[in-house]
C-alpha cells in the first residue's frame, strides 16, 4: 500500500472513530476500531522494518512503533491515532518532497524524443528515434526536439537547451554547427544530420545518468541512520527512567510519543535529492549523495589539460606566408580547399576565416593523413602535411601546422594551438576562495605547454608526460591531509583517473562516453567554471542536510525531557511530533534553492554562477 493510501485509510478510520466516540457516544467502539487498526499497522510496519534490516539497510521506525503500542496498551488510543497519522503523514509528506525536488531530473525523462522527420531526397518520413543511422538527414519543425546528435546543414534557428546544459538563454545554430539531442528548435524550419545512434546521444546519456543518481543511495543518509542509532536508545533510557521514577506507564508512553525520528530521518534524504535537483537546474548531473558530500569537504581538485582548462579545438594561431603571399591569401585558398574535409584542423580553419570569404573550388580530392588538394582558378592548390604539398626541402614548423603550395610552389604554412578556456582563471581562483588548497594539472602532454596553460589559468602543480597510470599514481600520493581530492577531464584517457579521485567529474559536452561513465558528476554544460558551482551546492545542500537533521535531534530531545515531567499529555506530544517532522522537512527543502554570494569570493564569474 502506498504512503498515500495509507494515510487515507488512518483518516477514514479517525472521522469513523470521532463520530462514534462523540456522536453515538460509543467510546468502547472506537477504542476497538483504534487499536486493531493501530495494532495490524504497526505489525505492518514492523515486519517492513524487518525486511529493510534484511536488504542491508536501517529500519528507522523503532521507536514509532514503540509508541504506538505502549500508547494502545495504556489506553491512550487517541494519542495513537495521531502518532499513526503523524507517520503516514510524514512519508506521505516526504513523497511530495521527493517529487517536487526530483522535478527538474524527471522532466528529462518525461521529454525523451520518439519520432523523427527523416529526409530522404524530396520525402520526409515519420519514424521511431531509435531507427535513425548516422547519416541520416531529419527535418526540425519549430517546437520540435532534435531526436539525435546533429549537426545543421541546411538553414538556421535557435535552440532551447535548457534542459540539458541550464543556460536559459536560446542559443543560434547555423550550418555547421552541432545540435544535441533533447534541444528544442525555436521558430525556423531547420535540417540536420544525424552523427550519432540515439542510444549513443547525449540526451541519452544523461538520462542514464539521472536513472544512476536516483538508484543509487547516499552515503550521508546513512550517517543519519547513524545518529538514529544512539538517539533511539537515549529515547528508551528516557522513558525508562520516567516510568521508573513515576511508577506510571503512561509516562512511558508519553515521552516515546515525541521520540520519533521521523524528522532525522525524512531530513537528510530530502536535503540531498534537494541538491542534487538543484545541480541539475544548473548544468550538473549528481550521481549519488555521497558525491555531494565529498565535494563539500574536497581539499584538492586536479584537472586535465587538453579538452579541460583549454577548448580542445585547436585554433589558428600564427599565420606565416612566403614570398608575395599576404596573411589574407594564404588563409583564403587553406580554407576554400579544406571547406568540404570533416579534418578538425579544416574546421578551424573555414570558422577563422568565413563560409562568406571562401571562393569556388573543384575537382576536390582528400588524401587520407596527407591533405587536401583543388582547382582554383585553374591552379592546384594544396594544402596539408609538407611533404604533401611541396617537394622544397624545408623545416618543418614546431607546433602543428598545415602547409599550403600553388602548382606545386610552397605559399606558406598555418599554425594551430589550443586556448585555455576564458573561464578558466577565474575558476580557479573561485576554488580557493571557497576552501580549496591544493590545484593540480595532471596531463599527458609535453611539459612546457602545460606549464604555459597553468601559469595563464593560476594552477600551482603541475605534473606532464604522464600516462594514465601516472595520473592514478599523482592522485593517490595526495597525502590524506589534503582529501578529499576532486579530478577534472573529459576524455577516454581520463576515464581511469576520474574512477580513482574521491569525486571524479567528467566534462560531458564533448567528452567520451567512458569519462561520463566512470566519473561521480557529469558537467553537461561546457563550460568549466560549472565546478564552482558544483562545489557551492554540494556545500550548501550538506549544511542544510546536516541543521535539519541536527534540528530533529534537539527538538526531539527537548520535547522527551520535558514529557518525562508529566506535563505533556500522549495526544499533545503525538501533534507536537508532527510539527516537529513537518519544520524539518521544510528546512531541507531549503536546499533546492540557490544562495547569493559575495561578489568578492567568486570575482570573475557570471552571475548565474554567483547565484547557483
């Protein structure tokens, strides 16, 4: 039976009682009706403990049920009346709770896309999301949500991908420019070409990861269970004494009724899933509780490079012609020839320079691993790896480039480098303030380029040339004084690091599916100043998880005390128990919300990153 029934069965049985305890004054008929309901009840309850003892979790309703027999054995079956209505009352509660903050997680689920409009010559056909192949080109209505990742080819529009990244601002696509599955298309007819199954697409991916988060369980609720241990047997010694010293069994009763621990138990849980909804609204997939934890108290953060604290794309960077040649002319023909390869270094280069700057080309022809070459104006114009292009004995460049000749002559080469993330400085500057002491770089390339990046992005250690392994070594040497340590990376070498750190948090915009999958949180916006936030929250959702549970305990102490005197009747302690869980419920709540912070402690950073 579920907790809503249940708590319509206890008030159906409550108005039957009062109509005839105080209407057909049959007293005697409503204690029977109390107590067998309250009995088969909490037997239910109690063989429900049992069972969660056997699947290796804390059965938390010991002292519930306590107080529910004591109260029927001692005649106060009222008073038990509400302690059921307050137990029923409180899952049902907590049900609500859970839905309302697990509301922006359950919405990625509700809005999976099932139909796609694929295109095929001068037809469009309506079929299942599954059924797509890469390759296949699909028609994006306004309104409609891109089935799987894409990218434009023809035509431009805005996208929705608020549910997906938590920027709720639209953002333009044009041809060439990806589309994630799950995004909504504005206003404008839009085609785009499929580049992945829609199992293997990012809305599915994080669908996955919400599924994970929600089955999992959490590691603080069990150090709640934890505190309910020693606060149950402070109830029962409490009890014991005021029935030892009163010689009454009522004030047995009476002190067990506001010794639920209800509140400490409903708190925690409905702060973490409190939190990790919250994280979600802002771009960052939580897969348990445990990881909220660890990030609140993490003491160090490592990151990788490549794809991490830079872009990841290469772009132009010197532009070195030769003879006659101009800087204009020498990127003009790169990229006119390059505008039809799927080469990364081709995309940069038709983004640097322009689809509008680009002149007629033909007879194109790709030479895989070598270059590319095409007529222009009825000259050979190549452009590619030197020996490609030219026979001219020349030196190579020492970072990566692509040289260009003209009939065979050589007219310059193109260089390319990855640029730190805008973002980056700030970032880490943010870490620190927010309690982080020790930054790391741990990255497989060569050690003076990563030490040009961590010195622009404010990283103290670095450590380079190092293969996967090497990076399992540079994480567990991290001396226990400055745990939790955190690891940042986004690719599949990056997948066995992000397993080993404490929290590892993988950057799912572009990273591999393997990252996403072995790390604890997955950022799904691209945008690395997402760990601040992701550091705020955990922080934030961990002090309100633990005033709530903190909250329950004292309350719930004080109130024992003070019924061990006599002077709280079982009826009015059973209502003040239920106040009790109610306040706590609500202050964990609290953590679904965002909390402004000094401009001072995250200078650099937008505002909806002060305001996660």
């Amino acid at each position: 039976m579920k907790n809503r029934q249940k708590l319509s069965l206890i008030i159906s049985v409550a108005v039957i009682a009062l109509v005839l305890q105080f209407i057909a004054h049959q007293a005697p008929a409503a204690q029977w009706l109390i107590t067998i309901v309250g009995a088969v009840m909490a037997f239910g309850m109690l063989m429900g403990m049992i069972r969660t003892l056997r699947s290796g979790k804390y059965g938390v309703d010991l002292l519930a049920i306590t107080a529910v027999v004591a109260t029927l054995a001692v005649g106060e079956y009222w008073a038990a009346l509400v302690v059921l209505v307050m137990l029923t009352g409180g899952d049902a509660l907590e049900d609500f709770a859970s839905r309302r903050a697990n509301s922006e997680l359950q919405a990625l689920l509700d809005k999976t896309p099932e139909v796609a409009h694929r295109v095929t010559d001068d037809t469009i056909t309506d079929v299942d999301v599954d059924s797509l192949k890469v390759g296949d080109r699909l028609l994006i209505k306004p309104g409609e949500m891109v089935g799987a990742d894409a990218h434009v080819v023809i035509g431009t529009s805005t996208f929705d991908e608020s549910s997906l990244t938590g920027e709720a601002r639209p953002v333009e696509k044009g041809v060439g420019d990806e589309v994630m599955s799950g995004a909504v298309n504005g206003d404008q007819i839009i085609t785009v070409q499929v580049d992945k199954l829609a199992a293997d697409s990012q809305y599915q991916k994080i669908i996955q990861l919400v599924r994970e988060a929600e089955a999992r369980p959490a590691h603080f609720v069990r150090m709640a269970d934890r505190y309910a241990v020693p606060f149950t047997l402070i109830a029962y010694v409490i009890a014991g004494i005021a029935w030892f010293i009163s010689k009454d069994p009522v004030r047995f009763a009476q002190v067990l009724v506001v010794a639920s621990p209800c509140p400490l138990i409903l708190a925690a849980p409905t702060a973490l899933i409190s939190g990790m909804s919250r994280a979600s609204r802002n771009g960052i997939i939580v897969k348990t509780g445990t990881t909220l934890e660890k990030l609140a108290d993490a003491r160090s953060i490592s990151f990788d490079k490549t794809g991490t604290i830079t872009n990841g794309v290469l772009s132009v960077d010197q532009v070195i012609p030769e003879g006659s040649t101009t800087n204009d002319q020498l990127l003009q023909l790169a990229a006119s020839v390059e505008q039809g390869s799927s080469h990364i270094l081709a995309r940069s280069l038709v983004e640097h320079v322009g689809a509008q700057h680009l002149v007629p080309v033909s007879d194109v022809a790709e030479s895989t691993a070598n270059g590319v070459s095409a007529q222009v104006d009825d000259h050979l114009i190549k452009v590619g790896k030197l020996s490609f292009v030219t026979e001219e004995k020349l030196s190579p460049q020492q970072q990566t480039a692509v040289y260009v000749s003209c009939d065979g002559k050589y007219l310059g080469a193109i260089t390319f480098m990855d640029t730190m993330r805008d973002e980056a400085p700030a970032t880490m500057n943010c870490l620190r303030r927010l309690g982080v002491d020790h930054i790391m770089m741990l990255t497989g390339d060569q050690r003076q380029g990563a030490m040009t990046i961590a010195q622009q992005a404010g990283v103290d250690d670095v450590h380079a040339e190092l293969l996967p392994a090497d990076k399992i070594a540079a994480l567990k040497q991290v001396p226990k004084n400055l745990r939790p340590v955190i690891m940042v990376g986004d690719g599949v070498n990056d997948a066995p690091s992000l397993a080993t750190a404490d929290v590892g948090i993988a950057m799912g915009a572009h990273g591999s599916t393997a990252a996403s999958e072995s790390a604890d949180a997955v950022i799904v916006k691209d945008d690395l100043s997402r760990v601040v936030s992701a550091r705020i929250i955990a922080a934030d959702t961990m002090r309100i998880a633990k005033e709530s549970v903190l909250i329950g305990i004292f309350v719930c102490v004080g109130l024992m005390l003070i019924a061990a005197t006599g002077v709280v009747p079982a009826l009015i302690g059973a209502l003040l128990q239920e106040v009790v869980d109610t306040v706590s419920i609500l202050s964990a709540l609290r953590a679904r919300r965002g909390k402004k912070r000094p401009a001072s402690q995250l200078a650099g950073l937008k505002a909806d990153i002060v305001n996660a």
